[in-house]
C-alpha cells in the first residue's frame, strides 16, 4: 500500500513541477467617464438635483408644516414635524434625481 502511496504522490509531485504557472493579468484601464455638465458625471450631476430638490422640498414642508400635518392627522402636532420634512426631502430627492437629466437635455437642445 505505501508503494501506491508513494508513485501517486511522486506523480503529484512531478505534474505540479512541470506545470508552467498560470501569467499573471493585468485589468484592462477603466473606460474614461464621460461629463455632461460644469465637469461632472451623470451620477453626480443627478446627485446635486436630489440635493437640490429634496431641500426645496423640505424648505416648502416646513413652510406648509402646520397645513399638511392638519391634512394627515386632523390635529396640530409639531412631533410629525421631522417625520413630514423628511418624507419632503425624499420625494423632492427621487424627483429631482429622475428630472435632472431631462432638465439638462432640454438646456442643451434649446439653450
């Protein structure tokens, strides 16, 4: 039993030293990203329109605070206060993320 033992490993043993390494690749380099507008890319150009537009928002809902908690709850509770500016923020945020681009588009056909 230890002869089969020993040629299977002596066999093991002589496959791995004549293997030949496997070459190391190197990663193709990234494909350039294209700006659209004042140097940015278009995640980031998207970004500052949610940053933009969620803050209006939440500048509107804390204007309108009193008038939109009284339409949600039927009472005056300042609690909701946070809670109503941040769904605000949110909704302005995925509006002004999606419209964006359209907006850019429509100032570089008409502008």
């Amino acid at each position: 039993m230890t002869a089969v033992v020993r040629r299977v490993t002596s066999v093991a043993v002589l496959v791995l030293a004549l293997s030949t390494p496997a070459l190391a690749q190197t990663a193709p380099p990234p494909a350039p990203v294209p700006t659209v507008a004042f140097g940015m890319t278009l995640p980031e150009y998207q970004g500052v329109g949610c940053l933009v537009s969620g803050a209006t928002a939440a500048a509107g809902v804390f204007a309108y605070s009193d008038v939109i908690t009284v339409a949600a709850t039927g009472m005056l509770n300042p609690v909701l206060l946070i809670p109503v500016m941040a769904t605000g923020f949110a909704v302005g945020c995925g509006v002004g993320a999606t419209v964006s681009p359209a907006f850019l588009w429509i100032g570089k056909a008409f502008g």
